[in-house]
C-alpha cells in the first residue's frame, strides 16, 4: 500500500483498501502508544493546520499526532493569517507548500481544500468542510471494528441532519467498506440525490446497503450502531435554529430508539453534542424554545443526556481515535517507506 503524496480530501478518492488499510494502521499506532513504543517516523518534518471555524478534537489530533511522529507543528487559526482576506486560497497553499510537508484545512467551501490540495504540491488533509468531514468516518469505523470486530455488514444508522457533513461522509464510508447504512430524518435533510445515487453504484461492489427513511422506527430497528450529530453546523446562521428544532425534534435519540436498536447496539456522536444546559447554545436554546418545543428542555437536542452518558454510549473512545487515525493518515501520506 503506498499513500505517499497523496491528498485527503474526501473518502470518494480513496479505495476500500486504503481505507482499511489506513483503519488498521491507526489501530497499530494505539496499541503502540498504549505500550508506550515511540514512532518518531517523521522527524525533520513540518505541518501547518489551518483552521477558519473552531475545533477541539480535529486540532488537538493532528498536533498531537504530529508530535507523536516527531514533527513540528504551526497552528493558523480563524483570525491571524492572511488567508482569503489579504491572500487568496491559491498563493497561500503556493507559499504554504514550500515551507511545510503537509497541510490540515479546516473551513467552510470544500472548492477551498481543494484548491489548496491542487496547488500546495504537498500533500493536503480535509480536517472538515462544509460538504465532508473524513478523517472523522475514519475514527469512527475504527471504534466500530473496536466494538464488533468487524466493518462488513454493520447495521448503522444515522439519524438527524442526513445532508451536512457528517451524513455525507458516513454515507460515502459506509458504501465503500460494506456497511448497512440507512440515514433517518426529514425527507429535506436527505444527501443531495446525485450523491445518493453514487453511493448506491459503489454499494454494488462492496456489498454496502443504501437506506433512507423518515421513520425514526423503521431505521433504528436493529441497528448495530445509531449515530447523530448537531442539528446545525458551524457556518449556519443562528437563525436557522428554529426551523431546525422543528424539523428535527422528533428524531432527538432518546433511550427509546436505542431500545428499538439491537440490544447490543452502540450510540455514537462525532462532537461536540448538546445535551445540556451546561453551554451557552444549550442554555440560550432550552431558553427560548423549551416551551413549544419540550424535548429541548434541558438542552437536551440531538441527543438525550441519559443516552449520552449510558452504557451504550463510546462518544469518548470515539473522540481519542481522532487522534490515532488522523496519525495514520499523516504517516501514510508522508513516509517513504512505512509499512
Ligand atoms: N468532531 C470534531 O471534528 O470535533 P471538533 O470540531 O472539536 O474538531
Ligand atoms: N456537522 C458538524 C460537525 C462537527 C464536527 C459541523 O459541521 O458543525
């Protein structure tokens, strides 16, 4: 397998062996860092992440990551660069790829990381757009093949806004490495049809399965995993809140769909996830909706507080294994000879 120079843009480039391949990379990187066995692989290297919207996990995962592999590490934030204000995507990944050995683009139009992927002549990594976020479905399915030993023929279902990036890029994921993916919500929250329809010709070869729904019953009957994700994205104007909450509420994962799922099932959310009052969107939410909405008493949204911190819940492992397959990916995609 050889991913040198090679860009992580989007899941769509990449064939279900790299996928695996890179899956199965990040679990021999943890069990070594469990171990505390070293793999400076990369020393003498250099990696510039650019982040226009906040971050906590994708951040901390490639800085940690990079410094695990030995490299060094500059982080650009949303205000302090002279990118797209003074400096267009194009000349920055032109400037940025003759000091550095690889880019993290964090932003809102996916044209932007792959602009930047086209110019910087190094290899350029999707820590989230607007339209995919990959290196999450990685740490994900990794977490997934932790839990069940196996990726082929995982019942999963994704319930709630099914068309931003995460219900694009798990549906992308799952067609690729034969999952059974059904995307419950709102028939307007569906992935565009064109991407749909992709999904469905790479599921002929791999064995995945294609589902939508709007019946919150129907799509969590037995699944293995039910994943949900915020009900609006960074970059959505606060004033979608409304209308979101509306169209969404009745799909909030709540212990009753997990009891609906397989008895054995997992719930799983990429975060950051509202199920409280403890932060400032929750509490201002719960504020002001909580009276015509009551499922969003309490800041609960998406998700309940009781599924969150039950049992079933692996939000957290599925957090630190950002940081491991992002790891891989920055490996692959960088060392000469690394097997
Ligand atoms: N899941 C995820 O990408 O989290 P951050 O926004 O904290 O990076
Ligand atoms: N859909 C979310 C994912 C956050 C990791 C967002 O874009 O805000």
């Amino acid at each position: 397998m050889n991913l040198k120079g090679k860009n992580f843009v989007t899941l769509l480039d990449f064939t279900p062996e790299e996928i695996n391949y890179l899956i199965d990379l990040s679990a021999k990187l943890k069990k070594e860092k469990q171990e505390g066995i070293m793999h400076k692989h990369l020393e003498g290297k250099n990696v510039v992440l650019l982040f226009q919207k906040d971050s906590t996990r994708t951040r901390c995962a490639f800085e940690v990551g990079a410094l695990d592999l030995g490299m060094g590490v500059t982080y650009l934030g949303p205000a302090g660069s002279q990118m797209g204000k003074k400096e267009s995507i194009k000349d920055t990944a032109r400037v940025l790829g003759r000091m550095y050995d690889g880019i993290e683009f964090r932003g809102y139009l996916h044209t932007d990381v792959e602009q930047l992927a086209e110019h910087a002549g190094v290899p350029v990594w999707n820590g989230l757009t607007d339209m995919y976020h990959p290196t999450q479905i990685l740490a994900d399915f990794l977490t997934v093949k932790e839990e069940f030993g196996k990726l082929k023929g995982i019942k999963f279902t994704y319930v709630g806004d099914a068309r931003n990036n995460m219900g694009n890029s798990l549906m992308i994921g799952s067609a690729k490495l034969g999952l059974h993916f059904t995307a419950v919500a709102p028939k307007e929250l569906w992935p565009e049809q064109e991407l749909i329809d992709h999904c469905q010709e790479i599921a002929k070869d791999t064995g995945a399965t294609i589902n939508l729904t709007e019946d919150k019953l129907e799509g969590t009957k037995d699944a293995d995993v039910v994943y949900t994700d915020v009900w609006v994205s960074m970059g959505e104007p606060k004033s979608v809140w409304q209308f979101r909450i509306k169209q969404l509420s009745d799909y909030q994962v709540d212990a009753a769909m997990m009891q609906n799922a397989n008895k054995n099932a997992i719930f799983m959310h990429c975060l950051p996830a509202f199920h409280g009052i403890d932060t400032e969107v929750g509490l201002q939410i719960a504020n002001e909706f909580q009276d015509e909405y009551p499922r969003v008493k309490n800041g609960e949204m998406e998700v309940t507080d009781e599924v969150i911190e039950s049992n079933q819940s692996r939000v957290f492992q599925e957090a630190e294994n950002r940081m491991h397959t992002i790891k891989a990916v920055m490996l692959a995609t960088l060392s000469d000879d690394y097997e």
